[in-house]
C-alpha cells in the first residue's frame, strides 16, 4: 500500500505544469496580441502570427524590411507597431545587475551524467545554443535521446520541466530508444513520448520551415528543449556544385539566427548536433585530425560547443572545445541502456 502511494507520488510529481503555472515564465516574453491595448488593430496583430511572430520580443528581433515584407504591413504600420512592442519590452541597455538577474531565468538539464553536468557548468542551459561535434558513433545522438527524457523532469530533479521538439536530418530519432531511459528516470515512457513533437527534415527549405513553425507551439505550450540533429547534413547534401559555398553559408547563417531567436524568445534550450571534415592543417602529431562542419559561420552561432571522441567500449570523452563561462577541460561519460550515465571504472 505506501509502495503505491509511493510511486503515485512519483508520478505526481514529475507531471509537466501549464505554462501559466511556471514561476515568472510570463516575465520572459510578452504575447503580440497584447499590443492591442497599445492600439495596434487586431488584424495587423493576426499578420503578424501568420508569419510566424507570436511575442514582442520575437518581434524586435525581426529588422523592419523583414516585418514591411508581410503582406498588408506598410512601413507606417510597422513603426506603429515596433514603437508599441519597445514599451512593452526593454530591448535597450540595461545595467550589468539587471544582466545577472536576468540570467537567474537560465534552467540547466542534466544530461544524466554528473561528470558530463559538471563539466558543461550543471547541465545543458537554456537561452543558448549547445552544439556537438564528433565522428559518428561518438555519442551526440545518445545524448540527444536522454536530453528527451531528462528535459521533462521537474526542476527540483535538475529537469526542464518541459517539453521537447526534435528535428530530424538524418533519421536517426528512434521513439524506442526513449522507453528505457524513461524507466530510467522513473517516468511514464508514453506521457514521456507525448511531450516530444518530431519531424523529419528532408531538405534545407523543410528544416526552416519546421523551425518557423515552432513559435506557434512554443507561445503556447512549455517546451524547453530543441533539438537539431543534424544542424548541417542538408547542408552538405543541398549544395554540392562549385560557387554554391557563400550561398549555403548564407543560408545557414539564417537557420543558427533563428535558432538563436528561439532560444533567446522562449528560454529553450537549442542543442544541435554536428559533423565533422577532414582537417589538412590539424598537424602531423594528429593520426586523424577532424574540424567541426560549418565553419566560422556556425562556430559563431553556437554558444558553447562540445567535442567528442570515442573512449574504450561504451565510454565516451566530452571536451569543452568553446564557452565563454567554461574552463577547457574532458570529462568521461558512458553509453547505457538507460541512456547517457557516469562512466564505470
């Protein structure tokens, strides 16, 4: 009878809330039909969702050629509007205090490794991008697959409490990879596999479209992780023919902005996974050197980038290869049924 009690208990807690429920969720952004008190007509508001801008703060991160290219939207109405988003949101200077009480919003998911967790600072944070570089086998989508699960825990279990997209380049998302490692942590494998929203990508176009149909789901319900994985593989497939470099550089340059306004917009957590090429210049003491896909391009883009390399059998090496609040340091992690663990000695 208490083991019963017990696990109801359990299953309790680790039930996702409404966003309306979330402490100061509501301080992170501001809805774009809230500019109707301002006196922005209900019709130019819904434009504006038509194309994809469902908060304030999404909005001013769009420049105003962007927003006077929407169909209906004049030059005059878009100042109109910019001018009712700033008293709504504070998109100028603010002190170096308000900076570090703003960041006390960034949530922190465990990536079920406490090595791994304290090499990345306490876990994969929101409001920035985390990429991962490494060969295949190395462990990215493995990581992928328990940030699934581990980003639906509550906060007091170093959770997201929320739920997951994941886009899918390379069709390597398996739904029953997730049951184990959500028995793992002691949830319900189903609800679990409820709160993940999937796609499949198949060429670059697709992949930007499915991201500019996320601020639809996100304005509305509490997500906290996006995956990409892989962020470059169509990329790589899409333009293949010589001359066509700066033209996919551009438009991958695109794809890491929004992803960039993503996480900044809905305190989501952005981790995407990378390939890696030939490196001719990585030096003669290197038997295989490797560079990460992308070039300076994405290394910009991401906020804190990761490498790994395989280790000895199911163990795994993560090393902090860029972050601007992290030490350069390795840690040791291992591939487990139940996803991403410590490694055993």
């Amino acid at each position: 009878m208490l083991a019963t009690l017990k696990a109801e208990e359990q299953s309790q807690q680790l039930q996702l809330v409404e966003r309306e429920d979330i402490e100061d969720e509501d301080d992170l952004f501001e809805a774009i039909d809230k500019l109707t008190s301002h006196g922005i007509n209900a019709g130019d508001v819904k434009k504006l969702q038509d194309a994809g801008i469902y908060t304030c703060n999404g909005l001013m991160m769009h420049t105003k050629k962007h927003l006077t290219g929407i169909k209906g939207l004049s030059e005059a109405k878009v100042d109109k509007i910019c001018e009712a988003a700033d008293k709504l949101v504070n998109f100028g200077y603010i002190t170096g205090s308000d900076a570090l009480l703003k960041r006390k919003s960034v949530v922190r998911i465990t990536t079920g490794s406490q090595a791994l967790d304290e090499l990345l600072g306490g876990g994969i944070e929101t409001l920035a991008i985390t990429e991962a570089f490494g060969e295949f086998r190395s462990g990215k989508t493995q990581l992928a697959h328990t940030l699934c699960v581990s980003t639906q825990l509550p906060t007091s279990m170093r959770g997201g409490n929320g739920k997951v997209a994941y886009i899918d380049t390379e069709g390597t998302f398996r739904p029953d990879r997730i049951v184990p490692i959500a028995e793992r942590f002691g949830m319900d494998p189903g609800a679990v596999l409820d709160n993940i929203i999937y796609a499949r990508a198949y060429t670059y176009e697709h992949q930007h479209n499915l991201l500019l149909g996320l601020a639809a789901k996100m304005s509305e319900e509490p997500f906290k992780l996006l995956i990409v994985d892989s962020i470059i593989a169509l990329f790589r497939v899409d333009f293949t023919g010589r001359g066509e470099l700066a033209e996919r550089q551009q438009k991958l340059a695109q794809m890491l902005s929004r992803l960039t306004k993503i996480a900044e917009e809905f305190n989501v957590a952005v981790y995407m996974t990378n390939q890696v090429v030939a490196d001719p210049g990585g030096g003669v003491f290197v038997s295989d050197p490797k560079k990460p896909a992308g070039g300076h391009v994405l290394a910009h883009a991401a906020t804190v980038r990761l490498m790994f390399r395989k280790g000895k059998g199911e163990q795994r090496i993560c090393k902090v290869f860029d972050a601007p609040n992290l030490p350069e340091s390795e840690a040791v992690f291992q591939i487990t049924p139940g996803g991403i663990a410590d490694a055993k000695d």
